[in-house]
C-alpha cells in the first residue's frame, strides 16, 4: 500500500522511483481496447491504420497516461491524488520500451492542503518523451 | 476540411453510467496496475476506501460508456482514423468506486487550427458527478483532427 507522502521530508527536485514497463505489444492494445472502452481500430487494427498513413497500429495515448497515473499512485495513495495531466508528444509503437519517471518541482499550501506538484513522462527507448505531464498530490 | 467554429459551447447529452468492478479489472490487466484496491473489495476498505476504486484514468473509460459515444466525431463529421489525442487532465476531488451512478455532461470549449489548417484542435470540458450531485472529478481533453486535405495542397 502507498503511504501519504510527508510533506516536511519532501525535497523539491528529488526523483520518483522510476518505472520500466514490458515493450507495448499487440495484445496489450487489444487488451486496453476493451478495457478502456475506445474502440477506435486505429490501435488495433493494421489494415485500418495503413488506410490512414500510418505504417503500423499504435498505442492508445490514455494507455501511456494510465502509465503516468501508476507512477504517482506508488508516490502517493489515489485518493491523495489532486491534478493528472499530460500532452501527448510523440506515438508510441508496438515494441516501444516506456519509461516512466518523475520528480518533484514544487511544495505549496492551497485551501489547507499541503501540495506537492510533480513533473512526469514516459520517454521511449530512444530517450524521446511520448508524454510530458504533471501531477499534484496531497501530502500530510 | 475546415471545421466549424460555431460548434463552440455545443453541450452533449448528458449520460448516466454505474462503476463496474469487471471492467475495472480488465482496464487494471491492460495497463498493468497490481494494486489490490481495484480488484479487492476488503483490500480497498482496508486502506481506507469506500469500495473497490477505480484507477486514475479509468475515467475516459466511464467517458466511452455514453449510449451516444463518437457523438463528437459526429458533430465534427470528421472519421475516426483521422483524429489523435492532444491533451488529458483531469482534476479529483473525490474518489469514484465500484457501484457509484456517475453522470457525466461533456461540452466543446474552443476549436482552432494550426500550421494553416493542416492540423484542427477542438478542447472538451468533462464534469462528473456522482449519485448524490457531488462533482467528484473533471476532466479536459484536446483532441487532434488531422486535414486530410493539408497533404494534397
């Protein structure tokens, strides 16, 4: 279980623990397919995905969030989760080896929360960021 | 292909969808996550929730519950193959958990263009609320429609 974060022992630019996932495959996407709810063939099926340009199918951008979202709920417990937000800068390909990783930029009080604002992406094996987002969790 | 600015403030339908543990178990299989909270119901209520808990992002997928899904694309008249996803975040402010009635309304906040048309961007504002009226999250979305014209000029 995640334990709340304590906001005196938080140091600004510290890192998380990163996260080094499994290469995205065929049957992941067919997987998040499913369970996501979003159909779209553009991740799932190939004949469908050379008809709009693209040379392979690739994977659901709210995947790779659903990444992000595992980074800072081993920070911090879900329910001390505030923000979760990201662009997504790049595709992500079958086979791609996602890294994702994080650290802490900034402390504040807000409405008698003590807050703590990360940084996190997930960069494929080529060292480029996919997605480049933030996060703000409630500490203690 | 241009789209249609005047579609800014469109309101879609609001919809009603119940929090499902099976669909949370399958989303949790895909994306990896192993904690206990999203399968188990006495794992959740032992760190502290109210039931089995849906992850972070699970909520696109109470998104794509609605009985009108792809109502944008319709709205749009734009075909599926030619849209990508921009931007997503959301903001918490209560957990949602297995048997919650969330009603979700979506609404289309600006649509503009970039690199002279060849690329459109159309931001979507989400609100959650639960079976007592509560917001319990919210949600904003960018999705990306790329011109099939931009490439023939």
């Amino acid at each position: 279980m995640t334990s709340v974060p304590k906001f005196d022992q938080v140091k600004v630019g510290e890192e998380l623990k990163p996260l080094v996932l499994p290469p995205v495959s065929r049957h992941q996407l067919a997987l998040y397919c499913g369970g996501s709810g979003d159909h779209n063939p553009i991740h799932v099926d190939l004949d469908f995905a050379k008809k709009f340009g693209f040379k392979d199918v690739f994977a659901h951008g709210m995947l790779s969030m659903a990444f992000l979202g595992r980074l800072v709920t081993g920070y911090a417990p879900n329910n001390r989760v505030r923000k979760l937000g990201t662009r997504f800068t790049s595709i992500t390909w079958v086979g791609d080896v996602i890294t994702v990783s994080g650290k802490v930029t900034g402390k504040r009080e807000e409405n008698g929360e003590k807050l703590i604002d990360l940084e996190i992406k997930c960069t494929n094996q080529n060292g480029q960021d996919t997605l480049q987002g933030h996060a703000t969790v409630a500490a203690v | 292909m241009e789209l249609d600015k005047k579609l800014i403030g469109h309101t879609f339908k609001p919809f009603t969808t119940t929090v499902e543990a099976g669909k949370i178990r399958l989303f949790c299989k895909a994306i990896g996550e192993e904690d206990p909270i999203y399968t188990d119901e006495a794992a959740a209520k032992s760190a502290g929730y109210r039931g089995i808990t849906a992850p972070l992002t699970f909520l696109r997928a109470l998104q794509a519950d609605d009985p009108n899904k792809g109502g944008l694309l319709r709205l749009l008249n734009v075909d599926i193959g030619l849209i990508l996803h921009g931007e997503q975040h959301f903001e918490y402010f209560a957990p949602v958990v297995v048997g919650d009635k969330v009603t979700c309304q979506e609404k289309v906040v600006d649509i503009y263009d970039k690199k002279g048309g060849a690329l459109w961007f159309v931001v979507q504002e989400m609100e959650m609320k639960d079976q007592t009226g509560k917001l319990v999250a919210k949600g904003k979305g960018v999705t990306v429609v790329r011109n099939p014209d931009a490439a023939k000029k």
